[in-house]
C-alpha cells in the first residue's frame, strides 16, 4: 500500500487533486474518498489526511480545474495587442476551455453544474476573477477611447452575461452548433459591439 510523502505535502496534495478529476471525469458526483484512495492504491486515511472531507476534496478539485481555465484566459489576456483584442480573446478562451475540458465529459459537466448551481466556492471566486481581469481590460480600452463610458466592472459583468450560453457547461451542450443560437463567434462579436465606443476611434 502506498504512503503519500509527509515530506511533500503539495505534491501528495496535488497527485490526490489529479486523481480525484479524473475520477471525477469518469464517475461523476457519487465519487467517494475511498474511490480516490483504491485509485491511489493507499488507504483512505492517506487522503483524509489531505482532506478531512468529501466536500473539502470536491471544492478543492473544482477550484483546479477552474484554475486551469482561468490560466488559459490570463494568457489569452496577455498576448493581445489591444484591450479590445484581449476581452475578445479571453471570452473565446473561456469558451474553448469550457467546451473541451468540462463538457466533453459529461461526468465532468456534472459537477460543474452542481458547482454552479450550489454556488460552490470556486465558482464564485472563479467568476469574480474572470469578471475582474474583464474589468481591467475594459478600463483600459475606455482609456484609450475603444470601448464607450460606463462602470467597467458592471461592463465586464454584462460582456461575460452576453456570452452565458457559450460558457455554462450545460447551455454549451444544448445551444452549440444548433439552431436558432448563434455560435462562439458571432455571440462575442454581440458583446463587442456593446463594449465599443460607438463615436470615436482608439487613440494612436
């Protein structure tokens, strides 16, 4: 039976992380400690050790994976030219990553709409993280006169609104690619427009 490193305890914490999303990925909710512990091959006081609950296991999973899909819009962020490019990027990164990483696996869109729907934590801190890096990049486009006036955090606030049906796991696989709803592209392209300044153009 294996014996997780006291010696490292971010790694134990980060291999039981890894192993619970997977798990998570193929079982969905009903996954248990124990489930994470046979998967590890080590008993389950090995992770209780880690995580003295199944809750404390599930919300810190979520708070991983959220964490790798605000990572993907940070640098989407980070490597536009311009505000305006950057919110455009980060809400298509959040998008793809939506897409491929929780909705490809239903097990995984599961937890991620009971996360939702139980305002889970990590949601909310993830939400208020993507709203507030939205947020900046606005501010910085109406200082440079792209995006018209308005409260910048209310502005990133509506933008992410606009784009709800192409970033709630399960909007994305009821709407994407089906009539009537508009795809990715063009349901950005909506939240742009409401951004932008109508009447000038950026400075040079």
């Amino acid at each position: 039976m294996n014996i997780l490193p006291r010696r490292d305890p971010d790694k134990a914490r980060a291999l039981i992380l890894s192993t619970a999303w997977d798990l998570f990925r193929q079982l969905g909710a009903r996954t248990t400690i124990a489930d994470v512990a046979d998967a590890l091959k080590m008993s389950s006081a090995n992770v209780y050790r880690y995580f003295p609950t199944k809750k404390a296991l599930t919300d810190a999973t979520c708070e991983m994976a959220l964490g790798t899909v605000f990572e993907a819009i940070s640098e989407a962020a980070q490597q536009s030219p311009t505000p305006g490019k950057a919110v455009e990027a980060m809400l298509y990164a959040m998008h793809v990553t939506m897409r491929d990483q929780m909705t490809d696996d239903a097990r995984a869109h599961e937890i991620v709409d009971i996360a939702i729907s139980e305002r889970w934590p990590a949601i909310d801190a993830f939400h208020a993280n993507c709203a507030g890096l939205i947020a900046q990049m606005t501010a910085q486009g109406q200082a440079t006169n792209e995006f018209g006036p308005g409260d910048p955090e209310a502005l990133a606030i509506g933008a992410m609104t606009a784009c709800v049906a192409i970033h709630h796991p399960s909007l994305i696989t009821q709407c994407l690619n089906k009539a009537p709803w508009p795809g990715p592209e063009a349901t950005i392209a909506f939240a742009m427009r409401a951004l932008r300044n109508p009447d000038q153009h950026p400075a040079i």
